[in-house]
C-alpha cells in the first residue's frame, strides 16, 4: 500500500514538473492525490510531508529527466488536458426553417463597440439557423446622418466577420411608409393632429384625447394630403398612431409616426418634408422584409408594444422579440457626434483615434473579432443589465493573440550605456517561449558593447547600482557600466530585471491609449517581423502599424 501511495504521488509530482518547466508545486499535487484518492483524505497530515519529499527529489532531476520517468511510468499524463469552457445561447422560440433578422444602425458614424452586441447577436443565430440577415440603414433623422457611414458600416460588420445578406436603406422607401399611413387613416388607426404638442401630450398622460383624434376620415385624409405636401410648418402637425389612451404606460399611449423636417437629407435632398419617425418604418419594414426574430436592448422595449399595434391593425404576423440588457461601457467615448466634432477640431486623428470606442479604434489595437465576439457570446441575452469589462475583453484577446505574437525589447526616452570589463557578450532569448520552431534572437556585443535602457531604468539603475540585462547578463552602474557576470540568482536579491536594445536597434514609437506617444528604439528583428501582433517584454501586447527597415510604428493592445 505504501509503495502504490508512493506511485501516485511520484506521477503527479512528475506530471506537474513537466507541465511547469521542471517545477513542480507540491500544493496543487496535494490536490491532485487527494482528489484522485479520497481514502487518503483522511491521512493527509501523514501525506503531505511525503509529498513534499517525494516533490524535492523530482524537482532535482531536470525537465529531460523527468519526461522520460513521466513516459515509462504512464505516457498518458504527458497529454495536457484542456478543459475550456463552452457558451451557446439560447434556442430562439418558434422557429420555422430558416430566421430572417436584421442588424438596423443609424448612419450617424461608424460603428463602435456598443453596436457589436446586437450585430454578432443576431449574425450568431442566423448562421446556427441559416436564412438571411438584413443590414436595414435607419436614416429618418436627416440631421444625424453621416453620409460617409453608409460605407463605414458595412466595412466593420466585414471585419467583425458579420455577414449581411441584404442591404436596405429607410430613406429610400419613404412611398412605402407613407401608403401604409394612409391605409391606418382609413382604418380609423391614425390622425393627422394640429395641436399644441405640449397639450396634446398633457392630455394623453391623462388619458384624454385631442380634438383631432376622433375628426372624420374624410378630414384626416384630406389634412394627410396637405401635410406630405409640406402645407403645414414644421411642428404644425404631426401624424399619430392610435393605441389604448387607458394603457397603463403613458409611454405607449398614441405616438407621433410621422413629422415635418425641412432639413435637406444627405441622399434625397428636399424631396420629401414628411419623415416617418422609428416606431411607423421599423414596424413597416420588419413585416416588408418578414422579419421572423428581433433583438434588441431593453430600451426598447416600449417601442415593442407600439409597433405591435400596427401589426395588429393590418393583420400582420408578429416577429419573436427578445430584449436584452442594457450594457454601461466605462471610460470610453461612444457617442459619434463628439467623436466627429473632436475629429474637426484637431482633436482626434480619425474615427480609428484609440481614445475611442469604435470598432476601427479596437482593430487599430490589435483586438480581433474573435475576442469581441466570443465577449457577446458569453454575456448573451439575459435581461439583466451588465457592466462592459475591458479586462474581460483583453483577457479574451490575449487568449488569441497571445499565441502568434513574438516576443521583442522596446525601451522609450532611451539612455545610453557602454559596458566594460567584458570583451564579448552573447545572449539568446525565444522569439516565443512556447513555439521554439520561430528561433531565437541571438546577441552579440562587441567594443564598444553598447546597450539602451528606458529613461525610467535608467533612474532605477542609478539608484539601485545593480540591475540585470534580460537574457544577457548582470550590470554594476557606472559610465560606462560594468559588467557584472550572468549569474541569474541575482534576482533573488532583489536585483531587477530590464529590457534593453542594442547599438543595431531601430527607431520606434509606441501609441498608447491615451494618445500619448512614446518615442524609443526596439530590437532589430521586429523590422523584419511578418505577424501584426507582437508582445512587447515587460509592457503589453502592441500590433505594427508601419514598418521600415530601421522603423516601426507599434500601437498599444493591453498587458
């Protein structure tokens, strides 16, 4: 029983020194005993000095080693085991085949990170469905529009990997909204009203109908014709839907579906005064298009029941809607109109300035779309609101960029230093710890062996007077410095550890967060990297913007 107890923690002892580059933690095989052998729960005071003994002497033996015991005792623990998480949402009710849905933005600018919920959302179930997803451009608002959006937003579902089968555009269907206006008139479900605004809401809070309300057929249509020919002054008239004005929610009692705006549309001009507000062309066009599903944010909830009146009034089959929590995203600039007037006052560089949120501010990072859309996935269509975690998404990112991005030294405000008491110094480090097939950057100082620190080591250096070169060797601060020898232990005592560039780095600038600039050098080899994403040591992941042969341009990702 003792040599079978002795067994098993040896494999667990070897199998965990071969998972941590030949250190093994005899805490977490504790565990793993433990847990593997509940009967030995009960003698864990008498287990563990044994575990802690048997974890010495295999930590002792070097990684080669101890592979080799690991695979004679039992080659199947050599095989790491990954134990990832899944997330899928939901089953949507009632479906037939395949969904229709659609993505519908407003056109005021590109898209930013708030947006891409509903946007992979909705991608997400048409692709698990199959059917088709609608890019609906909601531009009734002539004042907010951006004319340059119609092409932006298309480019960042593209990038998101978001794929719209159909494209439509509201201010090109204005004949459409304003036939169907005409038939809820002549039902009795619509009025063209003439009231003070302020009165005419006044009295629906109260559950009183204006004057116009109850006026003939013949009256409203005759007042509808004089309103699309733009007889009435803007804010003179308004066309209503009707609903129950005894609606417990004041919010859904009768709601303006059309008004008079004179402002010229960026697309159609001065061709129609008479613009249909959200509720009348959002309901129109779901049943138009046969929406079969529709998500969107709580928010919108009120706007759910109003448009359902319509579709009661013509008869139409009513889309499943799902409504999910609104999401508050910290610390980041959403709204497009003051990211476009930063833009004009020379603020901001463009709509990809990295103090933003938009989605081609996150591209410029270096986030990918598979993070984001992993991030929507897992926070899925719960009802409760949610706080945005950056962290969360940085975390997710890491997890794809992580493996493909080389490791490389950046040192910004750069101090140099000459190093005597040495003739020559090599070093070497990985250009990945975990992918030994990329090589190695090799290094080689000659006289007079020059190396760059960062302004900020440099000061730590000049008040710590020792401090060590990653992977090349240990320094004594003077000027020049002296070479100290390479024994790593060092480290233990407190020394610190430094990135540093040699004379052969080239220029390079690092754009943070915040906008600010840090100016420096970076080794050599990162000219010459292929991949977009690299780990810069001891600061974060950065993605190259631009690269010559003696300067690159790096954009801060996260840590």
């Amino acid at each position: 029983m003792a040599e079978q107890i002795e067994e098993t923690i040896r494999k667990f002892a070897l199998q965990n020194a071969v998972f941590f580059k030949g250190k093994a933690n005899p805490k977490a095989i504790v565990g793993k005993v433990l847990g593997g052998c509940p009967e030995l729960r009960a003698r864990a005071g008498e287990i563990t000095p044994l575990i802690n003994s048997i974890t010495e002497e295999v930590n002792a033996m070097g990684l080669e080693a101890q592979t080799k015991a690991l695979e004679e005792m039992d080659a199947s623990l050599l095989v790491k085991e990954k134990k990832e998480r899944t997330y899928e949402l939901p089953e949507l009710k009632n479906v037939d085949g395949k969904v229709v849905m659609r993505i519908a933005p407003g056109p005021s600018g590109p898209l930013h990170i708030g947006h891409t919920r509903v946007s992979i959302l909705n991608d997400e179930y048409v692709k698990r469905y199959g059917g088709d997803l609608v890019l609906r451009f909601e531009d009734t608002n002539p004042e907010k529009i951006d004319p340059n959006a119609y092409d932006m937003i298309p480019e960042d579902l593209d990038w998101l990997g978001v794929k719209c089968s159909k494209t439509y555009i509201q201010s090109e269907r204005f004949p459409l909204y304003y036939d169907y206006t005409r038939r809820l008139l002549e039902g009795g479900h619509a009025y063209v009203c003439t009231c003070n605004a302020d009165s005419w809401r006044e009295l629906k809070d109260h559950g009183q109908a204006c004057p116009c309300r109850e006026l003939p057929a013949e009256e409203q249509l005759d007042r509808y014709d004089r309103f699309l020919a733009g007889d009435y002054a803007d804010g003179d008239a308004v066309v209503v839907v009707k609903t129950d004005l005894q609606h417990p929610n004041p919010a859904v009692r009768d709601f303006v579906a059309l008004r008079l705006v004179r402002h010229p549309h960026p697309r159609t001009g001065d061709r129609y005064v008479a613009y249909p507000m959200m509720n009348l062309s959002v309901a129109i066009d779901d049943h138009e298009m046969g929406m079969t599903h529709v998500i969107r944010g709580k928010d919108h909830l009120n706007n759910t029941f109003r448009q359902e009146y319509i579709f009661d009034y013509m008869g139409w089959r009513k889309p499943e809607y799902y409504h999910y929590g609104l999401v508050n995203i910290p610390d980041t600039v959403l709204k497009t109109s003051l990211i476009k007037q930063s833009i004009a006052d020379g603020e901001y560089t463009g709509w990809d300035d990295v103090r933003t949120g938009t989605v081609r501010a996150l591209e410029r990072r270096g986030i990918r779309p598979e993070a984001i859309r992993r991030y929507w996935v897992e926070a899925g269509m719960k009802s409760v609101d949610i706080q945005f975690s950056w962290d969360g998404l940085f975390s997710m990112n890491r997890d794809v960029i992580d493996p493909v991005s080389n490791r490389y030294f950046f040192v910004a405000d750069p101090v140099r230093y000459d190093i005597d008491g040495v003739d020559v110094l090599e070093g070497s480090a990985p250009k990945h710890p975990d992918h030994p097939e990329r090589g190695a950057r090799e290094y080689r100082l000659e006289a007079p062996r020059t190396v760059f620190l960062s302004a900020d080591d440099s000061k730590m250096f000049y008040d710590a007077k020792r401090i060590r070169l990653k992977d090349l060797c240990n320094l004594e601060y003077g000027l020049p410095a002296k070479y100290a020898g390479n024994d790593v232990s060092i480290l233990k005592q407190g020394v610190r550890a430094v990135q540093w560039v040699g004379a052969d780095g080239v220029s390079a600038e690092l754009l943070m967060p915040t906008g600010e600039l840090l100016k420096g050098m970076a080794e050599k080899g990162l000219a010459a990297e292929e991949g977009d994403s690299v780990q810069l040591e001891r600061i974060g992941f950065a993605r190259v913007e631009s690269r010559t042969p003696d300067r690159v341009s790096l954009v801060f990702s996260h840590r």
